[in-house]
C-alpha cells in the first residue's frame, strides 16, 4: 500500500500555483461539521501541493490522530507535523480522527481528482473512472484543470464529458445551455439518463428546448450503437451455434445418426478444459495464461474417444434404424450427465478466462466487443475451415464421403467402412468437445451443459440441409443474428418462439433446407 501511495506522489503533477498546506487549511480538514470539513478539502485540493496530498491520503488511511488542537500524521509508529514533516511527540490522550462516510466519499473523490493531473495515463484513466458519477461543482476548477493538461484525445473527451455533466446541475442559465450543447455529442448511454433526469426538474424552456435536442442527438447516435451491437452478439452467437453444430453436421448430416448425446459430448468437451485449467493451476502456475491452447486438443481427443466407443458398442448396430439410435443415445446422454455428477459434483464448475481473452474493445460509446467472444468466433472459423479441409481435401474425408453417398460401392472398391464410420464418428464428437472447450470461456460449465444447445444445432443442420457444410454455416449465423434482432423487440421467450415458427414454416415450404443435397443419397 505504502509503495502504490509513494508512487502516486512520485508521479503527481503539481500545478504551477500550487501552494504549500498551510496550518488552518489542516485544522479546517479536521475539525468541524462534514459539511464545512468538505468545503475545506475542496479548496486545499484545488491548489494541493505533495503534503497536501499526503495528508489528505493520510487521512483516507485512517492516519491521522489529534489532541487538543493539535494534528498529528502516524506513520510506522511515529507521529509527524501534518505542515513540516517533522517528528513530533505523540501525546497518549490521542484520539483518532472520525470520517462519516459522506466525508470518506469526498476523501476519495479528492484523490481521485487530483490524480487527473498525474503524469501516468493508467492514473488518470482510473480517476476519470472514479469521478464519473461525481457531479460536485467545486470539482470543476480541478476538471478544467486536467482538461487544459490532457494530451490523450480519448481522455480528453471524457473530462470534457464530466465537465458538461458538473455544468448541467449549475444554477448558471448559460452553463446549462452549454453543458446541453456539450453533451449533445456524447455517445455514452449514461448522457441519456443524465439529460432525462434533468429533463424532468428543468424549469426554464429555453434550456429544456437544448436539452430535449441534446436527447434526441444522443438517441440517434446510441440507436446505430445497439444495432452493430446487436449484429455483434448475433454473430456471436451464430459461431457459438456454429461450432455446436459443425460436429452433429456429420453425425447426423453425413451418417444419418440421431445423436441425442451430442450436448453430452460438449459436455465432456467443457470438463476437459476445467481439467487441464485445475492441473496447470497446480503444476504450471507461471503459464497458466496459455492452458487453454493446451486445453484444445485435449477437449477433443476426450470427446473423440467417448465417440469412438460408443460408434464401436452402440450405434454400429443400429445404422438405418433412425428412431433406435434416438432412444439410445438419449438413454448415453442420461448416463453421462450421471458419470459426471459422479466424478465432478452436481454444481456447476468455474472456469477462468486467461488474462489475453478478458476484458474487451470498445469500439464506440455503448459497444463493447469482448475478448473472449472474438476469440470463439476466430476459433469457429479455424475450425469450419479445417473441417472444410479435413472433408474435402483429405484421404480420409474422400473415404467419408464416399462411404455416405453409396456405401455398398465404396465399400466394393476396398474401403473399409466399418473403421470409416468409427473415424467419422469420432470426428464429429471431437468436434463437439472443441465446441464444449469454447463454451466453457462464456458460460458455467456443469452436467446439464449441452442441452441448452442440442435442439438448436438440430435444428441449424435441418435449416442448413443435412449434409451440407455451407448451409449449415449460413443457417448458425441466420438463426444468431434473427434471435438477437427479435430479442430487442419481443424479449428471449417470444423471440424462441418466433425463430422456431419460422423454421417451421421455411422447412414445410422447403424440406431439403437452404442447400439440397446433391448426389445418389438425394434420390435414395
């Protein structure tokens, strides 16, 4: 604590007319009702040099005891002059100095001001963060201070903010009518509460006419910020879908198999992760930023070999009988969730975001895009178009897609389409653990994790057309973005509704989906 305080001192910028903390300025801190202690403050803090400052976190410390008139600063056991630095005596009948929390509000308030004028930007940046809710006017000699100093155009733009907000409460007409005109450029989503709550004590007209233009200008520009951001959170969620339904693509797509354990292999996917996070925390805590680069392959190695074994022991024998694989692999996804609340608990597990996919960008006043959310949909391309890859491009997906169009003929031509169908299988489950490894970044992870998402990715293949990578990715982003839009108007119940009822009426209209299969398979 004392080595954040000595460098905040160190880096303090003093103005040119700061003057040195004088004896009644301290007594004027100290004694008194709040209300005259806090005028007091306000003004030494307008002018504070290094010992005002010093004094004034001093006192936001609890450092600070008096006897009598007298004030005494306590550091390391010892008492000092709060004026000369100098040590002092520290009688026994000592008391300590008692801040109300209106006080103690107005200590940090100060703090934070005066750091406005400090050389590190990190600083400054954290005090106009502070001050933001603060619409004190005696603040504003300090804010015009800062303002006239900053050099960083964003920063700049918020201390021009604030002193708009600090002008707009003035009982000056002509500082209202400028803070409205000011404020009319704000693209901050808290500018439209400030203008409607003084909007509605607002006694002269001429100033509630330049108010109710300034509202107009800051819902116009906010409107263009929800919609990107609503376009935003869409696409997000598209890849989200996306990757949940790129594995289902070929177990159901490309196989015909009715998986109602995919949402358990997610699952399996998700606890994978928060396994190798728990064994870096442990074994690795120096990289632990990177566990989850780790965590990908692993995800889906797990996931691949729970496929693997349940092609190779359950659904080999059930090819062609659509509704038995159905019942059965409702009846693994019951006994996985139950294998998982044996192992892991029935709670819902915790996994942390490394330091690089926390926080976010922010691209304009009420848009924020989070880290964690371009990195899913980065992911979800790099794997769409390794997928791409692996299927059209590969020995593999060449035997895959040969095996599903006309497997007596491939399997005449020497293919081997017991172990093809086991490959296939599996790559789909591992596909949905790497869905489970980037869900587990943006939600809880627990045992009831994937059915949330199996009814929509059914339906993202079925829209998209069953075996058909391309419509599959057109369906996850049409389905994400239409969800998000009817959010804002009808809320998240009605809007699931309303999704479902247009694909109803799309599917009645166009059974095969957006892309028809193509091929033998079509006619069979």
């Amino acid at each position: 604590m004392r080595l954040r305080h000595l460098l905040f001192y160190a880096t303090l910028f003093i103005a040119a007319h700061a003057h040195a903390l004088s004896a009644d300025e301290v007594k004027g801190i100290i004694f008194g009702e709040t209300d005259t202690r806090v005028e007091a403050l306000n003004k030494a803090a307008l002018t504070a040099d290094e010992k005002t400052v010093a004094f004034i976190q001093a006192l936001s410390d609890d450092a600070v005891k008096t006897s009598g008139d007298k004030v005494f600063v306590v550091k390391d056991d010892k008492a000092f002059d709060p004026v000369t630095g100098a040590e002092q005596p520290l009688p026994q009948d000592a008391e300590d100095v008692i801040n109300p929390n209106m006080m103690r509000s107005e200590l940090d308030n100060a703090l934070a001001a005066l750091k406005l004028l400090s050389k590190d930007e990190q600083l400054r940046r954290e005090a106009i963060k502070t001050l933001g809710s603060d619409s004190d006017e005696a603040r504003l000699p300090l804010i015009e201070k800062a303002w006239a100093a900053e050099t960083v155009p964003a920063l700049k733009d918020q201390l021009e903010m604030m002193r708009a907000a600090i002008l707009l409460g003035s009982s000056d007409r002509a500082k209202r009518l400028e803070a409205a005109g000011l404020l009319s450029a704000s693209k901050n989503p808290a500018t439209k509460t400030v203008l409607i709550e003084r909007l509605g004590t607002e006694l002269d007209a001429d100033v509630k006419v330049a108010l109710q233009a300034a509202l107009a200008k800051v819902e116009a520009s906010l409107a263009w910020g929800d919609k990107l951001g609503a376009i935003f959170s869409g696409i997000s969620l598209g890849s989200i879908l996306l990757l949940v339904a790129l594995g289902l693509a070929i177990t159901y797509g490309l196989m015909g198999v009715i998986n109602m354990a995919h949402g358990e292999l997610m699952m399996i996917g998700a606890y994978a992760t928060y396994v190798v996070q728990g064994l870096f925390q442990k074994y690795l805590p120096g990289a632990f930023d990177w566990y989850l680069l780790a965590a990908v392959p692993v995800a889906f190695l797990a996931s691949a070999l729970m496929g693997a074994v349940l092609e190779r022991s359950v659904i080999r024998f059930l090819y062609g009988r659509p509704l038995e694989t159905l019942l059965a692999t409702w009846g693994i996804s019951l006994m996985l969730q139950q294998l998982v609340r044996s192992i892991f608990g029935a709670q819902n597990v915790g996994v942390e975001n490394p330091v690089w996919m926390s926080g976010g960008v922010q691209v304009l006043g009420n848009l924020s895009l989070p880290y964690n959310r371009l990195v899913i949909i980065g992911f979800a391309i790099a794997v769409l178009l390794g997928m791409g890859w692996l299927i059209g491009r590969t020995r593999l997906g060449l035997f895959v897609r040969g095996v599903t169009q006309n497997r007596p003929i491939a399997s005449c031509m020497g293919v081997n389409t017991a172990r093809i169908d086991t490959y296939a299988f599996a790559l789909g489950s591992g596909i949905a653990g790497l869905a489970g490894c980037a869900l587990s970044q943006v939600g809880n992870v627990g045992p009831d994790l994937g059915q949330g998402y199996i009814v929509d990715a059914f339906m993202v293949v079925v829209l998209g057309g069953v075996g058909q990578l391309a419509g599959t990715v057109y369906a996850a982003m049409g389905l994400g973005i239409l969800n998000k839009f009817l959010e804002g108007w009808t809320g998240a119940v009605l809007a699931k509704i309303a999704v479902l009822v247009i694909i109803i009426i799309f599917i009645q209209k166009r059974p095969q989906g957006i892309f028809a299969m193509k091929g033998r398979s079509a006619e069979a």
